[in-house]
C-alpha cells in the first residue's frame, strides 16, 4: 500500500532508532560485560549515523 | 558532570592505607571509635560501602544525628584493620560546586524543583519538536542536511537529524532528570509510608541511651543473615531520618548491575540486636534508585560516558540550532510585520490624497 510505504518512508528509521536507543540504555542496566558492550554498540551507533551523513552531505554538496 | 568520577580521582591525593591486613574485616564498633576519635565531638550517622573501593568502609560523620543533611564529614577507613585511612574532602573543589549547582543550582529544594520545571518544559519542547518532524520531513529522506542552499535550511536539516537521531536518549535523560529532582519527595513519602510503618510498633517508646547500643557490627551481621545474597551498602544509626530512635536501618543492595542500584531495608532493634522487619523499597523509591544511573550515564563503564557526552554534545547542538532557527523566525516575523504595516501606511496615505 502506498500509504505504508511512505509512512515506512517517513518513521521507519525514527522508530529504529528508538527501539535501537531503549535496548542499549537498557542492556547496561540489566547486564555486564557483553550487555555493557551491546549498549556501547547500539548507543554508539548514533554519533555514527549522524557523522555519516554529515559526510555524505558535504559529498553531495550543489 | 558525566566525568566527575574520573576528574575527583585525578584530582585527589592518593595517599592513604587501605591497603588490606588479613582476610578479617575489622568490627564496624572499632570503626566508629576510631572516627570518633578524629571528630570527639561529632557523631556518626551513617556507615557506607563503595563497590569501587571493596577495601574501604565510610563514615558519615555530623554535629547532630538531626543535623540538615549537608552538615556532614567522611572519613574513609580501612576495611580490615579499622583504621582511619583518611578524611576526605568531598565537599571542597570544582566538582563538588558544579554538582551542587546541576542539582539545586545551590538555591536548595526550590532550586531542585525549579530544575525539575525546566525539565519538564525540555520534555515539552521535544515531543513538540517530534509533532514538527512529521509534516516537514514528509517529502523528504532521513538524514537529508541541504547543504549549500541557505543557512536556514541547512540548520532545519542538521535539528531534524540530530534531534530525532538522539530522540529517545534525551526523552530518558530528560525524564530521569525530572525525577532526580524529585528526591525530598520520594524520601518523604518513604520515611511517612514504609519507614513510619516498619517502624510503628517502637513509636510511643523512650528513645535509647546512645551507650546503652546493641553492637552495630552485630546488627549488620544479622541483616545480612536474612538476606544471604546481597551486600551491605548504607547503615543509618538509630536517631536518624533514615532509621528510627530504637533501630539501626541497614540498607543491603543486589549484585547485578539493576539490583545493586536498589536498596533493600532491614531494621535491627537496637536494643536487643534482633531483626524486627526486612522489606523491598516500593516502587516510587526504585524507580528513583533507576533513575539516577539513566541519567548521569554512569552504569557501563568509561566507553558509556564517553558516548554519552557525544550524546550531550548532539543534543546541544539540537538546542543551539533550535534557539537559532527560532530567532530567523523571529526576524522573519518582524520584517512581515514592517512589510504588511508598511503597505497600511501606503494605502492610509492614498486614501489621504484623495481625500484632497
């Protein structure tokens, strides 16, 4: 449907993101070792994300 | 704030003995008279432990068991032989100000509440930023920054990326954040609800002689006894707010990372050293013990703060650009006002000339 595809569209990654966010402030809580790495991985995946299309904007640039 | 464990160790002088002696921990009584001797006339509230510092017990001491709770000193002492390793100086330096200044912006507990007000509106201005998101980015792909076109849309873009990118951290740290503030609250409530309960039987009671004491080392051993698989964290001499004229309140804690954040009551009767009552805190307190880590990041170790002051910097960034974005607006809106106040005087001045 065309009305999925372009909500997906709009808060697909939004809501990825949120459920990625949660899980790592969440495994750190519950957890050691491996839960602590699995928050730095998905927490960390933000600034990434965000620096990638930083760069990807300068790329691109008109 | 984030770092301050990391700047209070750089900081601090390291030399003290807490160097252990033996596989015996010295009586917690030893301790007490041996703090006592450095402050003859003060008078320990509360014995605390250190996950990070296994050799060390604290003392708490103050000039009064119903002194206001800043009016404290701690020492630091070595586990196992009892002696005073050191006094410490938590409430001198930089950190201490900047902590006190993050919390009540050292205007007490209507600072504390004001800072909670202002979270609250932080939170408002985030869902409200959410409410923006849909309509704007509609049209658009996520992450698009439009650069080289005007400064405006390249700073919307960076705001929209970055403001929902951090989304949901900011929602916790903010909401967290709110219920730090809350803390005299949730510890009223505590002390009129549970604490008042636990400890109702003792109310009309005469409050004990402090040399008549049950030995506290005993009372910790005994609310340890009931709760074999948790550890010691806080005692609250009889006397205190925490605990009650005829008890010792020893606060054990769990040893995962979530269970060691919360706090688990038993009262020992501090005359006959008997366990009167070993409760879970209720929910309100726990989720204030959560909060606290969720919102200063500092539960998974150094990588965690480091990713967490990336996250305060995006999300400074978000309020900058928003602050930014709003005074265009502004501007914008004032230059439309000139514009359409302009042409009023134009017609009012037509209507003038044919008048004439």
């Amino acid at each position: 449907m065309a009305s999925n595809r372009s909500f997906l569209r709009l808060w697909g990654w939004p809501v990825a993101l949120a459920i990625l966010t949660s899980i790592g402030l969440l495994s750190a809580l519950l957890g050691d070792n491996v839960w602590d790495g699995l928050s730095w991985l998905l927490l960390g995946f933000l600034p990434l994300l965000v620096l990638y299309y930083l760069r990807k904007a300068k790329r691109t640039r008109l | 704030m984030v770092f301050h464990e990391e700047i209070d160790h750089l900081t601090e002088k390291t030399n003290r003995d807490i160097a252990p002696v033996g596989h015996q921990n010295a009586s917690l009584d030893a301790m007490v008279l041996n703090g006592l001797k450095v402050h003859p006339k003060k008078v320990v509230r509360f014995i605390s432990w250190d996950d990070e510092e296994p050799n060390s017990v604290y003392l708490s001491l103050t000039d009064s068991l119903t002194a206001p709770p800043d009016n404290f000193e701690i020492i630091e002492m070595n586990k196992s032989t009892g002696a005073v390793a050191r006094q410490l100086a938590v409430k001198e330096g930089v950190m201490y100000t900047i902590l006190q200044l993050h919390t009540d912006l050292l205007m007490g507990i209507p600072g504390k509440l004001f800072l909670g007000l202002m979270g609250i509106l932080f939170i408002i201005a985030i869902i409200s930023g959410v409410v923006l998101y849909g309509p704007i980015m509609k049209k658009y792909d996520f992450g698009m920054i439009r650069e080289g076109r005007s400064k405006r849309l390249k700073w919307l873009d960076m705001h929209n990326l970055l403001g929902i990118v951090v989304l949901i951290w900011t929602l916790v740290v903010g909401l967290t954040g709110v219920i730090n503030t809350l803390s005299d609250v949730v510890q009223g409530l505590w002390q009129q609800g549970q604490l008042a309960d636990m400890t109702a039987p003792y109310r009309n009671e005469k409050p004990l002689h402090p040399d008549s004491l049950y030995s506290v080392d005993l009372a910790a051993k005994t609310a340890q006894a009931a709760a074999p698989d948790m550890k010691l964290a806080v005692i609250a001499m009889p006397g205190t707010a925490l605990s009650s004229k005829h008890h010792y309140a020893v606060f054990l804690h769990g040893n995962t990372p979530l269970t060691s954040r919360l706090l688990t009551p038993a009262l020992v009767d501090a005359k006959t050293g008997k366990l009167t009552d070993i409760r879970k805190m209720p929910w309100y307190v726990n989720a204030f013990f959560l909060s606290q880590p969720l919102h200063f990041g500092d539960y998974g170790g150094l990588t965690l703060k480091i990713i967490w002051a990336l996250l305060d910097i995006m999300t400074i960034v978000v309020l900058i650009s928003g602050l930014y974005l709003w005074v265009l607006r502004l501007k914008a809106g004032k230059a439309q006002f000139v514009r359409v106040e302009g042409k009023q005087v134009f017609f009012q001045e037509k209507e003038v000339n044919h008048g004439i």
